[in-house]
C-alpha cells in the first residue's frame, strides 16, 4: 500500500504523513492498485490505459547512472504519465500546490498517474532489484526541467489546482 508525506526542507528528516486525498487534492497525482503479476490483464490499468491514450508501455529495469541522473533531475511531461512498480521499491518525489515536495514511496503493484504539467523527480531504492512499467501517450516522450512554466500544459496543469485562480495570480505578477 502507498506511503506519501510531506518533504520538509527546513524540518530535516521530519515527516509528515499525508493521505492519499491529501495526495490528490494537492497535486492531481492518482493511485490505484494493480496486480503486478497480472497487469496485461487488468481491467482498471486497461480501462485508465484507453480512457487516456497511454498505449505506448516502456519497462524500466537495470538503470544505468545517466539514466538515474534523469530522472532525479526536476521535471514534467506534457501528457499523463503512469507509472506501475512490479520489482523492487522506488521514490516518486512530486511538488504540491504549494511547490512543496511530497515523497511517494511505491512498491510491487501500486501505480500512480502523475498529471501533464506535474514537476516531478524518480529514483529507486536499489537500481539492481528495482523494474516498472510506464505508460506513455503513443505520440512521444518529453521531459520539460524546472523551469518550464510558460508552457500550455503546465498552465494547465496549475489552472487546474487552483480552480482557475492560477490566471488571476499570473496577471497581477505582470
């Protein structure tokens, strides 16, 4: 089952344990579970798959150290992004509304979606044990680093956390 918490910059190793509607709510970030022995098969994952067009799987497994260094570095895609754990235990780190961090720890069979224009960061417990599945949009991949804001998705993605509100903050910084 998912743990996620809060990531305190200032408070050191102290962390606060968040819900997984506390998860939701402040980041868009969805978890479901999914038999990771079975997951071709799934019903959900295959419904989530054709209700947003992510067709397109690839496994990660065996990561090298510029692979890691990718993904640790703080981004965003254009498009949802899932993510399923079928070996091992890796660390999804996602900034809230706040622009705080929040730590998501997953293990065999917990997927997330991380929405189109969410900054984000991955790494893995150990590189040799760890093996996922992502699932992507059929049209490609790309990775946005931080900062990228000026881009319609992550306007969208903003707009959408704040129920609009993200426009009116927008025009009184100019």
């Amino acid at each position: 089952m998912l743990r996620a918490w809060l990531l305190s910059e200032e408070k050191g190793l102290t962390s606060k344990y968040i819900t997984l509607e506390e998860l939701y709510r402040t980041s868009w970030v969805e978890y479901y579970q999914i038999d990771p022995n079975n997951y071709e098969q799934d019903p959900l994952l295959k419904n989530l798959i054709e209700e947003r067009d992510n067709h397109q799987t690839n496994v990660v497994e065996k990561l090298e150290d510029d692979e890691l260094l990718e993904n640790i570095t703080e981004h965003f895609h254009e498009h949802d992004e899932f993510r399923l754990v079928l070996e091992g235990c890796g660390f999804f780190d996602i900034r809230d509304k706040y622009d705080e961090w929040l730590r998501i720890e997953l293990i065999p069979g917990d997927l997330i979606v991380i929405p189109g224009g969410c900054y984000h960061r991955f790494v893995v417990e150990d590189k040799n044990t760890y093996k996922g599945v992502r699932f992507l949009k059929d049209y490609g991949y790309r990775a946005f680093k931080r900062p990228n804001d000026e881009l319609d998705c992550r306007k969208d993605y903003m707009r959408r956390l704040y129920n609009g509100a993200y426009d009116d903050q927008a025009k009184l910084q100019q």
